[in-house]
C-alpha cells in the first residue's frame, strides 16, 4: 500500500511482482460494524463470509430475542461460520443492555446473563452487548454494574459498550461526582474493563467537523491510556443526518487517521440499509440485499490496512503526534527538532507525524496524508549516517529502507493518496 520514493533506482530493494506475504495469526486490529438487523430478518448464517470478504475482523452479530428458539439455533450457525472466516462476534441478545438493570435487580441480570453466556460459550464470541451512549446517573451506574457483572461471569470475554463522542464534557454529576476520565479508569480498576468505543461522525461532513474529530478522538484516547483500556473509534460508511457517503479515500482516512492517533479499533456506522431508515442510505448493503457503490471502497480500506499494518499497530503503542502545516484539534504542528532523529518534515498537504513504540522500546514513524482529497508528498529530514528508516510492509514481514528526499524535486519523498499510511521503524545504523 506505501508507495516508497527510490523503488525504481539502482541499488534499492525491491519487492518481486509475485511476492506473497506470509500469513500471520497475530492479533487482528479490529474492525466491526453495527448490526441493527434481527436473526433471520434479510440474512443467513452465510452472511459471516460477506463480513470476512469486507475485511472485518470483530462483527456485531444480528440482534436475538432471548424467548425465540429458532433465533438461538440460527445464531450458533453464524458463530460456527466465524470461526471458519477468522473473525469473532459481538452477541446482542435482547434484555442484557444497561438500561434493563433499572427495573431489574442485579440478582436478576446475574441469572439472566449467566444463562446467555452458557448458551453462546464458543470460540468465536467476542463479548456481549451492554448498549449505547448512557446519560444520566443512573444509566452510567447500569452501566457499571452490567459491565462488572458481565465480567464476573465471564471474565474471558469483553462487554461492548459504546460512549458519546464529547465525553469530557459530561458534567460529573453523571459520574457520581467524578470527571469521565476519573469514571473510566475506576471502571477498569474494579471490573478489569478492557475496552470502549465511541461515535464520531463530523469528519464526514465540513472542516469544523474534522478539527471536532482531531479534538475528541485526542481526549479519549488519552482518557483510555490512563485507564489501560483500548479505544475504538465508532466512524461513519453510510449517510447519516448531515453527513455525506464517504468516498473510498475517505473510507481510509477513517481507519488510518485513528490507528495513527492511538485507536486500537473501529466500528463502521453502518453496513446495511433498511426500510424504515431512509436518512441513512448509501451503506454498502441496500435495503434489498445488494452491494452498493461503498462496498468495494470499503472493502478496499479495510483489507489493504489490515494487510499492511493491521497486526503491526495491535503490537505498537502510541507515544505522540503532531501536524505538519498547522495546529488541530489541541495537536501541535511539528516543531523543528521534535525526536532526535528528525530535523524536520517536510510536505505537500497537511500531514500526520505519529511516533510509536513496540515492547521492545523500537520506536517507529507514521505518516498519514490528512487530505481527503488531494495525494500529497511527504519528506522526512534526518541524520542519515546515523539512523536508518525502515518501511515496515505487510505487517513488518517486509522492511525497505528509505532514500528518498536526497533531491529538491517536488516528488522526492513518500507518495501518499489522501488517507494513505506509511510506517517506518527508526533504526541505528550499526
């Protein structure tokens, strides 16, 4: 997916035309999708290949009425269709999110989860449904004490609870007196809470949009490194209110521009239509059963960073980032002599400058052109008789040694389409 400068001169490593990449069983960076469909309402068990052939690696399983035999049956299909695609499943069984825990005791939800969970035990179960943006006091506390309670019964699984987008603006109130980031990391502490998610959608929409995305995927992904859980960042594939349907570079700045911000997952607003939601339309699957124009571009974003850098980001860890043009979104511009490798960085369009770590203390360098338009040139400036660039490909299975930026042309650098990535391991040279 990188396009490296120097692949066409002399003396620079090549990848052969029919070079396969090995394939690898590390984890998978997650990308999901909300289901808002019933067993059995427009799809089969079957469906779980389709999922696969998008490139989704943790899907939301169509939602089960705990009273309906048939449903439980036809949902054990589609859990044994996972484990043949590679994926695992978010289960949404009715009764089981936060809000039912005010009209039931916690004794109650016990039972009920526990009998859920004995129902759905298989390898490709992700975790269980807990709901959707909770407000007010009494629904967060509902959601603590689903997530805690979940946890307790089946402590190998992850509850899915999707948060609001300004969650730093929540008066503390709503926490009990704490502020959200005091909240999150206390739930972590006493549950062993492993990740959230939260809805973002304004980057399909205008520039204020875009600096809004920068301002709160900032917030909570520094809201979840203090609790030490992961964050997925809920972004948008259909039309939806005043958003427009995403084009394929759009598509891929999603995922690029979150992973390299410090997202250790997705989960696309939405995969299908339906009948009665005519202001969400365009998703890549019609109301009807067939692929719209957004299914290729979603697949193409999804399965081309999944290849490249889908388990190498799940290995790194996000240090800091800055822009190369300007301030957004409360990240700085890249000042002059930022990491002791780079001088400067040099580019044609807007450009994200992340640093990363592995758990051997290896650093590494990610570009993301931030256009969504327009392809860009991006031109690192470093000590080269000290330190060495390597490209990581296919998940690091490749690594290629940067040359380029030895010239004044405007094309010598890193070519990158709007949304596109590029990483770099930062090496010594011996």
């Amino acid at each position: 997916m990188a396009v490296y400068a120097g692949n066409d001169q002399n003396g620079i490593p090549r990848i052969s035309p029919d070079y396969v990449p090995p394939q690898s069983a590390g984890e998978k960076f997650p990308i999901s999708f909300w289901n808002y469909r019933y067993v059995g309402e427009g799809m089969t068990p079957d469906e779980v290949f389709t999922w696969a052939e998008l490139g989704l690696t943790v899907s939301m399983a169509p939602r089960v009425k705990w009273n309906n035999e048939e449903m439980k049956k036809e949902l054990h299909l589609y859990l044994d269709n996972a484990v043949k695609a590679g994926i695992k499943l978010i289960i949404w069984v009715e009764g089981l999110e936060y809000n039912n825990l005010r009209h039931m005791t916690e004794e109650e939800y016990r039972k009920f989860f526990t009998e859920v969970h004995e129902e759905f035990r298989h390898p490709a179960t992700y975790g269980f449904y807990v709901g959707d943006e909770p407000g007010g006091v009494e629904n967060f506390r509902a959601s603590w004490n689903a997530i805690r309670i979940q946890r307790e019964v089946a402590p190998e699984l992850n509850p899915y609870l999707n948060l609001h987008t300004c969650m730093d603006d929540v008066d503390p109130s709503e926490f009990d007196g704490r502020t959200f980031r005091e909240w999150l990391r206390d739930l972590a502490e006493a549950t062993g809470f492993k990740i959230f998610s939260y809805g973002h959608y304004d980057q399909v929409w205008n520039d204020d949009g875009i600096e809004s995305y920068y301002r709160n995927i900032k917030a909570l992904r520094e809201a979840s490194d203090a609790a030490g859980v992961d964050m997925w960042c809920c972004v948008l594939s259909s039309s939806h209110y005043m958003f427009r349907i995403p084009t394929e570079y759009e598509f891929m700045w999603q995922i690029t521009m979150s992973a390299a911000l410090g997202a250790r997952g997705i989960i696309w607003f939405r995969l299908y239509d339906r009948p009665h939601g005519p202001n969400n339309h365009g998703s890549p699957i019609d109301e009807y059963g067939f692929k719209t124009s957004t299914y290729l571009p979603m697949l193409h974003a999804n399965r081309r960073f999944a290849d490249q850098y889908g388990e190498l980001m799940m290995r790194l860890k996000f240090k800091e980032a800055f822009f190369t043009h300007a301030n957004h979104g409360g990240f700085k511009t890249l000042p002059v002599g930022c990491h002791p490798v780079l001088t400067t960085v040099r580019s044609t369009e807007e450009t994200l400058v992340s640093f990363f770590t592995d758990k051997d203390g290896e650093e590494y360098i990610v570009f993301v052109n931030a256009d969504m338009k327009t392809p860009g040139v991006v031109r690192p400036e470093f000590d080269r008789e000290k330190y060495v660039l390597n490209e990581m490909m296919f998940n690091g299975a490749t690594a290629v040694p940067y040359s380029g930026g030895t010239s004044e042309e405007h094309w010598d650098g890193i070519w990158l389409y709007p949304g596109q990535m590029a990483v770099y391991r930062i090496d010594t040279r011996a």
